[in-house]
C-alpha cells in the first residue's frame, strides 16, 4: 500500500476495467467485489477513506428492528443474512451484542415480544441468539444505571456490533490482497466520454500535490454516497438530484452511564423513532437522530436541537441524567436515501439501495448501508457486466475472509482490532511508548497507520485509524501535537507541516466537542 508506487500504476497509461469512485462503505463493498472477480479494480476517494458517512455509523451490525416494524421484510431479511456473514468474516472487529428493550406496561412486553420473535425467526441459521422476555429483576441487573420507576419488564435480543472505519482500512488492505489498488486523496474532477457516448475516461487529481490524472477504463461504479448526485452531474449536467441527505447524530458519555456489557434500545422517542445507548471502546454512543438536511459536506454538524434531544431522551432512561458536560465527543453523519417519488419523512424512506445506469454506461449505486455493503457490491457489479456484456464472473466474497480476521482477540486487549495484525503493531521497532493512556493509544499504532493503512494526515491517524476524536475529543487534541511529531519523523516533513496539521485538527475537533 505504498501511495507513490500506486501513482505510478495510474500514470502510465493503464487501462483499468473497473474504475469505483467513492471509498466508503459501498464503494469498498464495489471494488472489493470487482477485484475478487478478476477485474482490474482501481477505485479513488476524495479525501480519507470512510472520512465521510461511513465513519459516523451507531457502530450496529443490524438487520434493523425498526424496518420489520415498517414492514420492510426483505431488507431486514437481507440485512440479518449480511451481519450472519461479517460476524464470520471480520470477526476481529464485528460481535454478538445483547440488547435490551425496557418495557413499562404487560402489553408492550407482550408487542414486543413477539415482534422480536419474527426478527429471529427471519435470521434463520445465522441468528445471533434467540430473544426472550425477561424480568423486571432481570432487566435492572443487566442495564444498571436504568431508571426503575414504572419498570415492568424486559425483552432482550440480539443483533451485531462493529467498528465502521476500522473495517474500511481492513477492506483497502483487502481490496490490495486482491490485487486491486485505492487510493485515498485523489478528487474526480471530470469524466470524457468517446465517440459513441460512452465514457472512457476519468480525471482525477491528487489533492496532496495538485497533479491531474487521466485515466482510462471500460466501466466505471458511482458510489459516492451522499455526493453521487455531483458525479451524476459531471455525466448529465441536466440530470435532476437523486439523493436526500438525512443526518443523523451521536454523543459519547463515559461508560458508568450504563456500566455492563449490554446495550438499551429505545423502540419509540417522542419523534417516532429508535434510540441506542451502546456500549463501544469503554464508552457509551447515544444515538442516532434523523433530520432531512439540504446542505451536503464531509463535515456536518450537528445541530442544537439534535443534542437535546438526545440528551433529553437519554434522561429520561437513565438513573444519572447526561448534560452536556458529561460529552465526551459528539459527532454527525450523513445519511444517502434514494429520492423518493413522493414526498416522506427520512425515517420513512427505506433504506434498502437502488442501482441506476446512465445512458453512457455510469453505474450508480444509491442508499443502503454498512450492514449490507457486501450485498450492494455484489449487486453493483453484477450490473455493470450486465451494462457492458461481460461474461458474468460469480461472487466469491460471501466467505471471504477480510483482512486481520484470522485472529481475535480478547476485548480486554487494547490492540484487538486489529486482529491478526496485533502482534505485529506491538512489536514494531521504534514504536514504544504511550500516547494517550486513557485511549490506550501507543506510538506503534501512529507508525502502523503511515506504514501500513495509508494514513497521511493526523486526523487520519486520530479519527480513523484510531478512534480517539469519536471517543474523546478533548483528550484527542491534547496529543495530537505529539502524533504530529511522530507523523512528520516517519514522513520526512517539516515542522510547518506539523503547525498545520495540528491546526487543521483542532478547528475539526471544535466540531466534536460541546462548549
């Protein structure tokens, strides 16, 4: 995964066969998918990969209670078939959680029940575990920190739990593993069509150094999530917008919130929808909120009345009421959902994904979700044979183990994520020394992220090769100028790289923090 040599790779003229834009959750699903195929797979992403919505997940691997309550049986069927296959596949990072719904009178015990009964039923062979009514007692030992008045019972359930963009790095290094090649850093600015309509090739530049880049290829994947509609627009400046953005928040408390090892589900806020309090990194993520949003950017953020909200909801459920001191990071993603026909409200647009194609060949993937990526690649690519009558080559990624997956570890090591991976980032030579004690950051894991996952900027190595911005932001920009220090050692760059870099990240970790 060295950058420079890739660069080379593109700038010589290569024809590719399968151009993805887009380094999110669908667009590695696509290249991933079209890489294991035989393909050669190249696929480019604007800034950091997962650096937009595919960060900013509830870190749930869910067949999605709340679309069986829409009833939406096939997604949430599809759903719980794909989170069955990623436990398998990436099980150093994705695990069985338990769940527990609260229930306050016999007859939402009863509703729920049996509603969580057909969840499972529906999961079939690749269910996490059967779920059950359990007592009031029950219900208190397991969610300690509840709030007992008007408790009646509890339904637990279970569903899966994963760390979005660690999973992101581990599908480059897999898409790489494939023979295929990502790159992060490098900006679609046009796309050329030949005689006959058809487009051929596209221009990208490498935002680092300024340079374009034209590169041809025989088929290219749109999966830019909430920005398919500017890439669409490079195809047919006419073209009306196919995408409504919905964002969707998450705060961070310390973890004796709710001590334990189990998650609340919230079935029904005052705004009709579902609110998780999950226990993630020794921490608790409360989210998520689901509000339509007309501007679109790779930093949203989140809005006062999303906050509340979410603060007064989680009050209302726990023993120990948050404020907004308690904060340890607060973060915003945007949601991609096909535009509908007629007008709905976000939460009641599905978000199962759609697949268009343009009268020049552009395949474009719209909506979905990180559960389902692996669905949608196989899907996306399944289409663009078809649109350039290829052969059909079948899927090999059901069972296809991604990388770090050979191993895992106990959660009570602090380097499990990475899997297979782990015992190498620990004995890296010159990586002694801790960075953030409270994060459980070393300086091995700065080294590994330049080295080995492509990372180029301190945000980079602090949003998403570690998670300290999404798990504390003050403590993250606190070492940020050291991990500067060892970025710029390792790179080669100067100390006014390292003042810029450690600006850069403090005016974003503004953005993560309450004042």
């Amino acid at each position: 995964m060295n950058r420079l040599e890739q660069l080379k790779a593109i700038g010589n003229g290569t024809e590719w066969d399968v151009l993805v834009i887009g380094g999110g959750a669908t667009g590695l699903g696509a290249a991933l998918e079209a890489a294991t195929r035989g393909y050669k797979t190249l696929l480019l992403e604007q800034s950091d990969f997962a650096k937009s919505t595919s960060s900013k997940a509830t870190k749930l691997l869910h067949g999605g209670v709340r679309y069986l309550a829409q009833g939406d049986v096939a997604l949430v069927r599809e759903a719980s078939i794909e989170r069955g296959l990623l436990l398998k596949n990436a099980q150093h990072l994705a695990k069985n959680l338990s769940f527990i719904i609260p229930a306050y009178s016999w007859w939402e015990g009863i509703f729920y029940t049996i509603g969580l009964k057909l969840y499972d039923w529906m999961a079939g062979r690749l269910s996490l575990g059967r779920s059950r009514h359990i007592s009031r007692r029950e219900t208190l030992e397991k969610l300690p920190g509840l709030k007992e008045d008007h408790l009646s019972a509890g339904i637990l359930y279970h569903d899966g739990q994963f760390d979005d963009a660690r999973l992101a790095v581990n599908l480059v290094q897999t898409i790489y593993e494939q023979g295929g090649i990502a790159l992060n850093y490098m900006r679609v600015k046009g796309l050329e069509k030949n005689g006959n309509g058809e487009l051929s090739y596209v221009t990208a530049q490498d935002t680092e150094t300024g340079r374009e880049y034209r590169i041809k290829t025989k088929g290219i994947i749109n999966a830019t999530g909430v920005f398919v509609d500017d890439i669409l627009e490079m195809d047919d400046p006419g073209i009306k917008r196919k995408i409504v953005a919905s964002q969707g928040v998450h705060l961070v408390l310390d973890a004796s919130f709710l001590p334990g090892t189990n998650a609340l589900m919230i079935p029904k806020t005052s705004d009709g929808r579902v609110l998780f309090a999950v226990p993630w990194h020794n921490k608790i993520v409360v989210g998520t909120t689901d509000n339509p949003v007309n501007e679109i950017s790779l930093d949203p953020v989140a809005m006062e009345k999303e906050i509340n909200f979410i603060l007064n909801t989680a009050g209302q459920y726990l023993t120990r009421v948050p404020t907004r001191a308690d904060v340890k990071s607060v973060w915003a993603g945007l949601r991609p959902l096909a535009k509908p026909e007629k007008s709905e409200k976000t939460k009641e647009i599905s978000r199962n994904h759609k697949i268009m194609v343009s009268a020049s060949g552009l395949v474009t993937i719209l909506g979905g979700k990180w559960t389902t990526y692996r669905k949608m690649g196989e899907d996306v690519v399944d289409r663009l044979e078809k649109v350039k009558i290829w052969p059909h080559r079948p899927s090999v990624t059901r069972h296809l183990a991604i990388h770090g997956s050979a191993q895992k570890l106990s959660e009570a090591d602090p380097l499990y994520f990475y899997g297979a991976d782990a015992a190498a980032v620990k004995n890296l030579p010159g990586g002694g020394g801790v960075v953030s004690e409270s994060l459980g950051i070393i300086k091995a894991q700065v080294l590994w992220a330049v080295r080995q996952e492509m990372a180029h900027s301190v945000e980079d190595v602090l949003a998403r090769r570690t998670r300290a911005l999404f798990l504390d932001a003050e403590e993250a920009v606190r070492v940020a100028p050291e991990v500067a220090g060892i970025m710029a050692a390792e790179m080669g760059k100067d100390a006014q790289w390292q003042e810029q870099q450690v600006r850069s990240f403090q005016r974003l970790a503004k953005t993560y923090q309450l004042q």
